[in-house]
C-alpha cells in the first residue's frame, strides 16, 4: 500500500467541521505540525456558509482563509501554514479502511474522519494520530475505534484574574505599614519588589494586594510604564467607610469592587472588563462610576451609552409589538433596575431633614428624564456598527453572549475620548454559539492582557443578596 508524505512534524491532527466554525484561525494553532482535512469537511461548510447566523459567517470566514492557502499551492499535496508546519485536504474514500471500522458504522461524515485517522495510522506509524472535535461523541466514537481524540482546546488557557498578591516578608523595612502610617499614594516599583523580595514581570494595570508579616494589607495597581503602584487607599476606600457610615447602599464593599472603581476612574484606562458571577457589582459599579463622570467638569465623556445583546433566556416570546424602543424594554430593564439604585442612593442625603411631602417635591430627575434629556441612550447591540462614538462612557453589559467577531465589530467603533467597559458572567452564556472559553469577553481579556489601556478584574463574591450568593455558589 502506498505510504502518505505528510511532512516531518511529530503529530498529525484530523480536524472536524465543528473546530473550524468554533475558531476559523484554528489552522494557524497547531504550530509546526500536520492538519489534515477530509474532503466531507468542505463540503459541510459549503452547506453551513448559507446559514444565516454566526454558524455561517464563522463557515464563509474559513472557506476564505482556505482558499488563501490555496494561493500558496496544492491543498491535495499540503501547503505550509504560518507557524511551520502543512495543511493538506484527503479527497479520497478508501473502502479498505473504511472496512476496519465496526460494520455498525455507518457512512457518515464523522465515521468518514475516523476512517481517515485509521488510514494515516497506517501509513505513518511513527507519528501520533489525533481526532480534533468539539464533538463529544465523534470523540467517544474515535476512541472506541482505536483512534485517539481530543476537544480543541486552544482557548482554554484559564482566564486572567487581574488581582494578586505580593507577600512582603521584609521585617526591617514593613511598607505596608509605611503605607497606613504615612498616607502614601504612589510607590517604586524598585521599592516594592526590593522589599517582597523578587521581581516579577507584572501587566500594565496589575492589581496587587500587599500584605505584610502581621496579615495586614494595602491595595494598589501596578503602572508598569511608570514603574510605579499608586495606592487606591486614599482613592475610594476612605470615601467607602464614610458612606457606609451614613448607611449608603452603594458603596465598594469588598476588594476587587475597590479595584474595580479605581481602574473605571483612571481616565489612562481607556478599556475595561469585568468579569464575575450574579450579584458581584459589575454592572452597578459601571453605572455608578459612568453615571458620574458624563458632563462633569474635566471628564472627557459626555454621554452614557449602554448596550446590550438582545438574546433571549427561555422560550423565546416571538415578535414584540411597537417602537424598537417598545420592542427594547425588556432588555433595558436590568440596566435601569442598577440605575434607579444609583440615583435613589445618591438622593438619600439630598433628601435627609425634609418631610416625606417635602421628599417627593425635591427629588431630582429619574432615569427617564436622565434618558429623554440625552445624558444616556440604551440600545441593542445590533445598531453599534457604522458608528462613530466620540467621547463616551460605554457599557457593553452581558457581554459573555457576544462572538469574537461582534466584539471585535464594537471596539472598532470608540473614537477619542471614549472609554469602554465590558460586563459579564462566564457562567451565565445563554448564545448556543459560543461557550466560557470562545465568547468574546474572555477572547478580549487574553487579548489585551499586558496593554497600557487595559484594565481587567474578576469580581468572585455576590454582594446581592445572602440568596443570590447561595444560589450562585450552589446550583
């Protein structure tokens, strides 16, 4: 039998249909080793690129990065990809293999992948043979007949949490304590490692809790081109135990919310993503920290806008009588239940030593005057492209439900003076298309990790309510 001339890596990895319209570039993550293509692959994209959802659009992306290959040679004979290794395309079917499948297979696409693994078994005995599928039960498949398997799992590296901890054990020179006693708010970086001990190459932005031999702690962020951490003690946690004192409902109440607040507030952070179960404060901060800064004095924003993927959880309801703005409100109500938080908090003193006829005539405008006075606009995400947005604070909330390609669509939009920040629990993906590791929020915080304008955190306690904390921990 003839021997195949698949080049000389060490592995040779047969992709499914379902790899490609996960991740189109897939063909460039599998550095200097094999892809082998079958033929019924081509041709389950040829059906899927008429699709039209994102299924379709991901297919017609790959169709084209294929016929790019092609430019570059035979895709029968093996073309190389840019990370050293060969992309070729099987087009024949050969009844000897497929005969060494179980005779209770049969020919499907997927089986047509197994046999394919079989055969490049056979003619290349010293090479490792692996099925690549997000198919779980191609994979169990592929397993049962002698032919290893595996999820693609290029995206699943884990996702940067954004905080960490710094333990200074240096006994004669105790900083942390420094820090309380002396009110300092910038620090060497020098400084800081001289006295933890080691250095440590940190992303711009880094959020670091240093904590000194006693257990005490101080907060700070890391400004790696200023080679410095600026202290956020005398930023907002002094302001929050005074607000807490007056029985404020807003207010950080734990470490990564202060953080959080910190990063929303340095007009240097220009993209911000927050990442965190039901009830962690993302969305509420974000309003709270947007809310305030759009039409002050000095603040570069001058607009609070505020989208949101319109993806249905459930059943969906169908078509929606009215106005897009009618059509909308379901989908805006999240957003304006933080809203109405923010303002009925912010009213509280205002309010205080009147009687409760003279409360009601002195409350200030609500979120619908705030809204038909142009200060703030809610819009589905749909309407975003072609947009040109200067100096504004977005929020793009529930952004686990967008793909990489509308992410990608909606941070090519902010101009000059716009800050971004993006929302969104990881657990929670009701879009069918995407999962924890492929949705566009955590492909932008692997992306942006380590770039001056970004700041990341991962809010991991509900502050909600002892319920939600329960229910987000437990079910």
């Amino acid at each position: 039998m003839e021997q195949s001339t698949v080049g000389d890596s060490k592995k040779i990895f047969v992709l499914d249909t379902s790899v490609l319209v996960h991740d189109p570039d897939a063909l460039e993550n599998f550095q200097d080793n094999t892809i082998v293509l079958h033929i019924v692959v081509l041709e389950e994209l040829d059906h899927l690129k008429k699709s039209p959802d994102e299924v379709g659009q991901m297919a017609r992306l790959v169709i084209r990065k294929l016929d790019q290959y092609r430019q570059n040679g035979s895709l029968s004979s093996g073309v190389s990809t840019s990370h050293g290794g060969e992309l070729r395309v099987e087009f024949s079917n050969n009844t000897e293999f497929e005969n060494l499948l179980s005779a209770g297979l049969n020919k499907t696409n997927d089986n047509h992948l197994i046999s394919l693994a079989k055969k490049l078994q056979f003619q290349n005995p010293s090479k490792e043979i692996i099925l690549v599928s997000k198919d779980l039960n191609l994979r169990v498949k592929a397993d049962a007949c002698g032919v290893k398997s595996q999820d693609y799992e290029f995206d699943k590296k884990g996702l940067y949490s954004g905080i960490v901890e710094i333990d200074m054990q240096n006994e004669e020179h105790d900083l942390v304590h420094e820090i309380h006693t002396n009110s300092k708010n910038i620090l060497s970086a020098e400084r800081v490692f001289e006295c933890a001990g080691e250095i440590t190459d940190f992303p711009p932005n880094q959020c670091c809790v240093l904590k000194n031999y006693k257990g005490k702690s101080a907060l700070a962020v890391f400004k790696k081109a200023a080679s410095e951490f600026r202290l956020v003690k005398s930023d907002f946690v002094e302001e929050a135990l005074s607000l807490k004192s007056k029985k404020r409902e807003v207010y950080p109440k734990n470490t990564e919310q202060c953080f959080a607040y910190h990063l929303l507030m340095d007009p240097k952070v220009i993209l911000m993503t927050m990442v965190g179960k039901a009830g962690s404060g993302k969305t509420l901060i974000a309003l709270y920290t947007g809310y305030n800064q759009v039409g002050e004095e000095n603040s570069p924003h001058d607009q609070l806008l505020i989208y949101r993927p319109n993806i249905e959880l459930g059943k969906s309801l169908g078509y929606l009588p009215g106005s897009i703005k009618e059509k909308f409100e379901p989908w805006m109500q999240p957003v304006l239940d933080n809203l109405d938080l923010v303002l009925k908090d912010r009213e509280k003193n205002y309010k205080s030593g009147f009687s409760k006829n003279q409360r009601d005539a002195a409350t200030p405008d609500n979120f619908r005057d705030y809204i038909d006075q142009g200060f703030m606009e809610i819009s589905p995400i749909t309407f975003i492209r072609g947009r040109s947005l200067h100096h504004k604070f977005i929020i793009i909330d529930e952004a686990q439900n967008l793909t990489k390609h509308e992410i990608k669509t909606i941070l090519t939009r902010p101009g000059e003076g716009t800050k971004v920040v993006l929302t969104g629990d990881l657990d929670q993906i009701d879009n069918r298309f995407v999962n924890s590791e492929s949705n566009g929020l955590a492909h932008v915080v692997q992306k942006f990790k380590g770039q001056e304008i970004f700041g990341h955190i991962t809010m991991k306690k509900t502050e909600r309510s002892l319920l939600a904390q329960l229910a987000a921990d437990l079910l």
